[in-house]
C-alpha cells in the first residue's frame, strides 16, 4: 500500500483556531525534541498570525522564535503560511519586501513555504513563488478552497494547470472552514491527479464535523499529505486528531511511519498545557466543538470567534444568528471572494454592520471600497457594475497586478525607523506592523537591567 504523509500543525493552526495563536515559546520546548523524532514530513510552526501574536501579545520576537525552533528540530522541515503579496500583514507589500522576508525566513529556518491568496489570484502568489525558488526551499501553492457557483471542480483544475506552469513543487487544497466534503474531496483530488504528478496536499479543519470523512475519502483518491494536529489541540475549529488518522491509516495498511509511543508522550504533556489555557481563559470551551452551520454559512472558525467578539462589544449577541445569513449576501454582493484572510474580516464585518445598523450597506468599510476598487485583486466573479457604483461612485477601478502600483520600500522603512532597528529582520518587523513594532523594538533593545521578554526568555 502506498504511503501517505503528515504534516503537524500543533505550533501554528491548531492553537492559532483554538485560541488565537497564544500559545508560548516556553510551553513549545518540553516536547520540540520529541516532535522532532516522530516522523513528520514537516512541522507548521510559523506564519499566519504566529508573527502578529508574538510581537502584540506574548512580547516574543517572531525571528527568534523561529531560530529558536530550527535549533530543536534540526531533522524535520519546518514550515510556515505566507499570504503571498500579504505575507504577515493585511495590505499588499512591494516586491522588494516580498523578496527580502522571504530570503530571511529561509536564512532563519523555514523550509517548506505555503503561499496562498485569499482570492486565488495566481498575480499575488507568483512573486512570492519566485523568491522561494531562489532560495532553494520547497514552494507550495494553495487552492484557497470555497463552494459557490463558479468554484466548480473545472475552477479547480484550471487553477491547478496555472499553478504548475508557475513553478510550484507542490500544491495545498486548504480548505480552511472545513467545507470540503468527502464526495468532492474525491471529485477534486482524482482531477487534480489527471494533470499533474506533483504532491497534492489536503488541509481542512474540524469545525463542520465531517473532517475525517473528508480525509478518508482524499487518501482513497490519492492525495499524498494530509494536516493533522496531535489530540490535546484538535477538533473544533482545529484539525483532526493525527493519533486517531495514523492509526486509521495504518489499519487500512497505508504507510504511514509515525512513532506512536513518542506521539502519546507528547500528548501527555500537551494536555496539561490545554488546561492551563482552559484555565486563564486564553482558551474557549466552544470551540472545542463542531458546528454545522459551517457548512451552510461557509464560515470559518476563526471567523466565527471574530464575529462574535464584534457582537458583543456592539451588544448585539443576540443577532448572531442574523449576522450568518447575512454574510453569503455579502459575498455574492462582492463576487464570491474565499473566507479566508484578510477576506473572511472583510466579509465578516461587513455583515455584522449591515445587520446592527438595520440597514444593507448604511455603512461600508474601508476594505469593501478598497477591495472593489482592485486593492486586493480580481473577485472570483465580476461584481455587479450598479452594486460597486453604489459603494464606490465613480472611482476607477485597476484591473492590473496590485502590487505593480507600489514602488519599493524597503530602503524607506529602515530609514523611517532608524536606530531603533538592527538587522533586516527587525525592519521587517515594522514593515509588516508599524504600528506595534517601535513599541516591541524599544523594548527589545533596552538596558539589560530592564527585565523586558522579548524571545521567549527572560534576559
């Protein structure tokens, strides 16, 4: 029987959909040694919002996190989520910038680069692809997966022969609420295999309930890696329980060589981690759950979790149910973009608005006018001219590449923060979130005498 891989995402999305990215560098150490040993065909340890958490709420430096990780885990890649032309942050950056952080991030330990577009524009994944294969690492594209009715099966395929002309060596289906069902995991996979021999790799989330079935059905079709996440952190809003889907494999007699005694070991420790997260509140008991409505509202996790914070600061928790029939009319409006970053908020927000205010687009965010007005790339489908007229008047509309409207900024940044910055990385830092990096880095480099936490470690 053939062999199926795993990749582990305990140190990224599995605490990133559970409980907001917090978990710290300190309770990764205990057990980066025994992950190290389990066989993983890689470890997704950074990228998507671990860069943010670091610098806003566990005061760590996200450069020295990862360094901090390759020390420990010397003998498996180790891999992170780029947003293509977003990298970290929430608005595009020039090619310059794209190209030195991805330069860094290979330099500091990052081996397998998942870049993906919230719109699947393929003109904001292709510089980012270049730049990885510059540095020899492994570039991964992502299907930034959806239902609608143009993301058919056929969408998918067409997007699949554009990603391999591309350059990739290999390519994500990241289904990241979780409403890839198993019928169409096996449609999907079975027509991505018919024009490419590259790795396909499935990444999909327990939050609808029927994750498992899914990966099932994807291994029968041949899909050649699977995201899983050890058992303390999985389920709900996270993925499958690897333990459970190793040893399900295994029973059907596919190759999967992961060591089961170092696996427990783990999660042994990492459920006294849970609980203390459980414990402080960091960590909410509901999304520890599946829940349905996924599948009929195509909202994420994470989003979900977002969306009922706007709630309730808005004193408007009762209308929840409202908010989540409102956002598919939100994203028909606006051309049925992928609820994924930053287009999941965009949505998201704008739903919520449209129901506490009584009124469709009484008022509209700044990224509703900036996405149609082209800042983010092209929708899905055209959006409706009267629709975008109505929000934007009559404002131009670009077309082109989004980034080929930035000039270079790299050299500008590191002049506007000056001193307070000492390598590239740290001008990286500001790049991406100006607006908590002089903070974080006048802490950094402060007196020794000043206990400040900036790596993870007391100095």
């Amino acid at each position: 029987m053939r062999s199926v891989e795993i990749t582990e995402t305990l140190l990224r999305d599995a605490h990133q959909s559970l409980m907001a990215t917090r978990m710290s560098i300190e309770d990764m150490l205990p057990i980066l040694s025994s992950l190290d040993k389990v066989g993983y065909y890689s470890l997704e340890c950074w990228g998507g919002a671990t860069f943010d958490a670091c610098l806003r709420f566990l005061n760590e430096d996200p450069w020295e996190r990862l360094r901090t990780l390759k020390k420990h885990l010397p003998n498996t890649k180790l891999q992170m989520l780029l947003r293509g032309q977003n990298l970290l942050g929430y608005r595009h950056y020039s090619d310059d910038v794209v190209d030195k952080f991805v330069e860094l991030s290979a330099e500091n330990g990052i081996d397998v680069f998942r870049i993906f577009d919230a719109l699947n524009d393929t003109r904001n994944l292709q510089r980012a692809l270049d730049a990885v294969k510059r540095t020899g690492k492994e570039a991964q594209l992502c299907i930034s997966y959806t239902t609608s009715p143009v993301h058919t099966v056929d969408y998918y395929i067409e997007l699949t022969k554009q990603m391999v002309a591309m350059g990739t060596d290999s390519i994500c289906i990241k289904d990241m609420a979780g409403v890839l069902t198993p019928r169409d995991a096996k449609a999907l996979i079975s027509g991505m295999k018919l024009v490419t021999n590259l790795p396909i790799i499935l990444h999909t989330h327990a939050t609808s309930g029927i994750s498992e079935m899914t990966y099932h059905a994807a291994v029968e079709a041949g899909v050649d890696r699977i995201d899983t996440a050890l058992s303390p952190f999985s389920g709900g809003t996270s993925q499958p329980a690897t333990e459970s889907l190793y040893l399900a494999l295994k029973d059907e007699g596919y190759d999967v060589s992961l060591d089961e005694k170092l696996m427990e070991e783990i999660a042994v420790y990492m459920r006294s981690v849970r609980q203390k997260y459980l414990d402080n509140g960091t960590m909410s008991p509901t999304l520890l759950f599946a829940d349905p409505r996924t599948l009929i509202y195509q909202v994420p996790g994470g989003m979900l979790s977002n969306m009922l914070s706007q709630l309730k600061q808005a004193g408007a928790e009762s209308k929840l149910d409202q908010v989540l029939s409102e956002v598919p009319k939100v994203r028909k409006d606006m051309g049925y973009p992928p609820l994924v970053t930053p287009m999941s908020q965009i949505v998201g927000t704008q739903a919520a608005m449209n129901i506490i205010l009584g009124e469709r687009y009484k008022m509209v965010s700044k990224e509703v006018k900036q996405y149609l007005i082209g800042e983010y790339g092209k929708s899905p489908v055209p959006v409706d001219p009267e629709f975008a007229k109505s929000i934007i008047g009559d404002a131009e509309i670009y077309t082109g590449r989004p980034a080929d409207r930035l000039e270079p900024e790299f050299d500008k940044l590191r002049e506007e923060i000056g001193e307070l910055a000492k390598s590239d990385e740290d001008v990286l830092i500001y790049a991406l979130f100006p607006n908590v990096a002089k903070d974080f880095l006048t802490k950094k480099y402060a007196p020794n005498d000043e206990v400040i936490r900036v790596t993870g470690y007391v100095r």
